[in-house]
C-alpha cells in the first residue's frame, strides 16, 4: 500500500524546491555590443542563457507532472501504472514523484 500522505509531502516539498529555485536565478540579457565583449565572450553568453531558457522549460514540464500527481492523489489513483493498473513499486516513485508506468510497462514502452 502507497502511503499517500507521505508522497503528497514530498511532491510539496519539490515544488517549494523548484519555486525557490525559481525565484533565486533571472535569466540575463546578452548583450551583444561587439565593442565591449568579444565574439567568443557572446558566444558564451548566448550559451549561458540558452542553458537557463532550457533549464526554465525543464522544471515548467517537472511542475506539471507534479501538479497531475498531486491530483492522482487526490483522487486515490497515484501510484497506479496507467498502462496495466498494478501498482508502481514506491521506490520508483521516490525516485520519480511523477512516474505514471511501473517498471515492466516503461520497459516495453521503451523496447518500442
């Protein structure tokens, strides 16, 4: 049996991670004025900012997939494989809070 209350707590406390995370980084500008930074520097920088725009698009996907487990929690559905309704071992759920196949469906889906 899932101890929901406790993968609940859990998914909260990776969302107040990825919010703080979040609030602590702003993605800069470049600047792109070949005068004061040269072209390697630019380079760099446009780099810099693609990683963090990467990052930002990263945790948006993670905030969702934890937003629909917390509403498979609610509805008592979390835990549940989507492909073939057994349960999902509650380690890979620590490991993966939103994980929605138990093992042996992701490994099929993967062979595929």
């Amino acid at each position: 049996m899932i101890d929901l209350q406790h993968f609940q707590k859990r998914i909260h406390q990776r969302l107040a991670e990825i919010a703080q995370s979040a609030d602590s980084k702003e993605t800069e500008s470049v600047e792109l004025d070949q005068t004061r930074v040269g072209r390697l520097s630019r380079m760099d920088a446009m780099q810099m900012q693609q990683m963090e725009l990467a990052l930002s698009r990263r945790l948006s996907r993670e905030t969702a997939a934890l937003g629909h487990a917390l509403e498979r929690i609610e509805s008592e559905e979390f835990g549940e494989c989507f492909e073939c309704g057994e349960e999902i071992n509650p380690k890979r759920l620590e490991i993966d809070l939103s994980a929605t196949l138990c093992i042996r469906c992701a490994e099929k889906r993967e062979s595929h």
